[in-house]
C-alpha cells in the first residue's frame, strides 16, 4: 500500500516536472477554433466560479476597396494581423482564426468594456502604423461575456 503511494508521488513530481520542462510563448495563445471554444468553456467556469469579467473581440480585416483579396494577398495580410494580435496581447489571451478575413480573442483579463475597446484599439493603431496595410480597414467588436447560472 505504502508503495503504491510512493509510486503515486513520483508519478506527479515526473508529470510536474515534465510540465515545467515547456515554456510557454511570448504573447498571446493562438490555436485552432475547436480549441479555442475549449478554452472558452473552461475560462466561462472560472468566470462563474470567481464571478469575473472576460471580453471577447472579433477583429475583422477588409480591402478599402471592398474587393476580394487573392489568396497570397490574404495569405499574407491575415499573417501580418496575427503576428501583431500574438505580440501585443498577453499571455493569457487567446487568439484563433474564425473565419478568412476574421479573427476571435478572448480577453480574460480586462476588467470592464472600456478596457476591451482600448486594448483593440492599441492593436489598430499598431496595424496601421504598419505601411503594408494602408489599403486595409481593421474594424473590430468587443462584448463581455456573463457566466451562466
């Protein structure tokens, strides 16, 4: 019995230790949307568990021309606006790809709506400051999210 407890001991030092081995990303977590949505749902636990606010962005990219990008152009517009998004958000902040010209945010970590409008609008200040993307329109929506009861 004592061994066995042992053996349970050494098998959690091995799995924290292997967990310490990884070290996380600079900036934000970016992963796919069926792990995004996973995350959602264990960030909306937490929210209801230590009634907390968390905001969630869409961050919208388009032509001014209102004209369909050509797949290397979207390619590369869609790319620089991650790299920016991944840079200059927290590490606890979660990014994915939601739809060609969109991306989703879950910010977990800003306190109310204004907070949320100016963390986006920093990321569009930096997006236009990059000339690459004169011709782009960086539109975005914040909304808070309310645990269920």
């Amino acid at each position: 019995m004592i061994k066995g407890e042992k053996n349970s001991e050494a098998e959690i030092e091995e799995i924290c230790e292997e967990l310490r081995k990884g070290h996380p990303e600079a900036g934000a977590f970016v992963c796919e949307y069926a792990i995004f949505n996973d995350i959602y749902h264990l960030q909306m636990r937490n929210l209801k568990r230590l009634d907390t606010a968390m905001f969630l962005a869409l961050v919208d990219v388009r032509r001014m021309d209102n004209q369909q990008m050509e797949a290397l152009e979207l390619k590369q517009v869609m790319a620089r606006t991650l790299d920016l998004l991944r840079d200059n958000l927290r590490q606890g902040d979660t990014i994915s790809r939601y739809s060609p010209l969109q991306y989703v945010i879950l910010l977990p970590s800003v306190a109310n709506a204004k907070m949320g409008r100016m963390v986006v609008e920093r990321l569009k200040r930096l997006f236009y400051s990059n000339s690459k993307n004169a011709k782009y329109i960086f539109s975005y929506s914040v909304t808070p999210l309310a645990a269920d009861d």
